[in-house]
C-alpha cells in the first residue's frame, strides 16, 4: 500500500500530471459551457459556435440560433 502512495506522490511532482490536470480543467470547462448552452439552444449546436477553449468560431451561425430562439419564443 505504502509504495501505491510513494509512486502516487512521485507522479503527481511530473510535468506530465501538470499537463493532465490542466487538459482536465479545460475539458471541464468546456462540458459545463457545452451543457448550459445546450440547456438554452437545441442540443449539438456548441460545436458550431465554439472551440474547445470556448472562443466563439462563427458569431453568424450563433446570431441565427438567438433569431431563431427569438421567433419559436414569439
């Protein structure tokens, strides 16, 4: 058991568990942003508004999602 934590404790001080963890953190905030835009849009769609990072691609596309939202609301 004790050497599980020692090769534990080892890997979390490698860059490779600093890269991991980041590449967690990303894909977290990417699942969160993905679902609530899903909640608010049809479901599928973030991908084509947004990257992985959460920049927006394709201001137009997402500009016809609001129009559209706008008019099923009406």
């Amino acid at each position: 058991m004790w050497c599980i934590f020692q090769i534990e404790q080892e890997f979390q001080q490698t860059e490779e568990y600093k890269v991991k963890k980041e590449q967690e953190a990303i894909l977290a905030a990417h699942r969160t942003a993905e679902a609530a835009f899903n909640k608010e849009y049809d479901q599928g769609e973030y991908e084509y508004c947004y990257d992985l990072f959460g920049t927006l691609r394709n201001p137009v596309y997402l500009e016809e999602l609001k129009f559209k939202k706008k008019v099923e609301e009406e």
